[in-house]
C-alpha cells in the first residue's frame, strides 16, 4: 500500500487570513518502507514574510521570491498525492492550510479526502495519553535519532513522521 508523508511550513497560524504555505516535502512509503520518491519545493507565497519566521524557518524572503506559487506546483502535488494514504502529524491544521491552499490554486471550493488522511497526533496521544508532544518531542521520547543537519524543517520532520508512523502501527 503507497502512502504519504507530508509536511508543511507557513507564515503563520491562520489559512483563512493572509498566512500562506511556503514549503512543502512529501515523501513516498510503500508498505510503510521509504522509498525515496519524493515531492518537495519552497513556495513563493506573494508577499513578505517578516524577520521573525525568516529566522524560525531558515527561509529568506530572496529564496521564497524566486521560488513557484502554489497554483503553478498545486497539479504536481496532486499527482503526486494521487488517491493514497496521506500521514500527517497535525492532521486538522495542516490539512486546512491544503485544502486553502488548493482552492486558491484550483478557483474552486476544494476539499482533500478526510477518509485518506492519517493523523498521527492522534495515533501518538492513544499510545501516550494526555500527550501533546511535538513530532521533535515524540522522536526524542521513543529514540529517534534525530540526524545532523536535519534539525529543522520539513524534510526532517517527515521523516521523523514516518519513523513514528511505523512504530506506531507495528
């Protein structure tokens, strides 16, 4: 079974004000083994991104300027995604950012699949209840090691996902 891992960093909190997605990594699982396929870009958000989230993201507003928008990779994204599995660690957060993110692409109302989407917050809070833990936070807690040079972002992120998606449903 293809299932994929996604992750997502924005400019802020909110899809339904101005805050925009300017990165996203999704990467390929068959029968839960990594495959190396992956989706991954800088997104050119439209506008500014302050000091403050340039520094948290490690992105520059130069980078994000050159980068493409969402409605010129959302089509890739979705053949990417096809009708799989999707692993997402804040299931209801970054599935909001998406889905807006693809209306604004697509000029339509436009909704990803509930019933394809896997939230692993939940998943963790079942095995450890009353948790609220960061994905970070989970790898730390189960002895995940996190590599050098991946400690931030997307990219590391996914892949901690999956190490805890496995754990998780083994």
């Amino acid at each position: 079974m293809r299932q994929i891992v996604l992750d997502i960093e924005k400019t802020g909190l909110n899809p339904y004000s101005s805050h925009r997605v300017v990165e996203i990594f999704a990467l390929e699982m068959i029968d839960r083994s990594i495959t190396g396929e992956k989706f991954h870009t800088l997104l050119n958000p439209h506008m500014e991104i302050d000091s403050e989230i340039e520094s948290l993201l490690e992105i520059s507003n130069k980078s994000l300027s050159k980068s493409p928008s969402f409605e010129e990779i959302a089509n890739g994204l979705l053949d990417f995604l096809a009708h799989d599995v999707i692993v997402l660690f804040n299931y209801p957060f970054v599935l909001r950012f998406l889905n807006k993110e693809l209306e604004i692409a697509l000029n339509e109302s436009y909704r990803l699949d509930n019933s394809r989407v896997i939230n692993l917050m939940s998943l963790t809070q079942e095995k450890f209840p009353g948790s609220n833990k960061s994905i970070r936070d989970l790898a730390r807690h189960l002895k995940i090691n996190i590599k050098q040079g991946e400690k931030r972002g997307v990219v590391c992120d996914s892949y901690l996902c999956a190490d805890i998606y496995n754990m998780m449903v083994e």
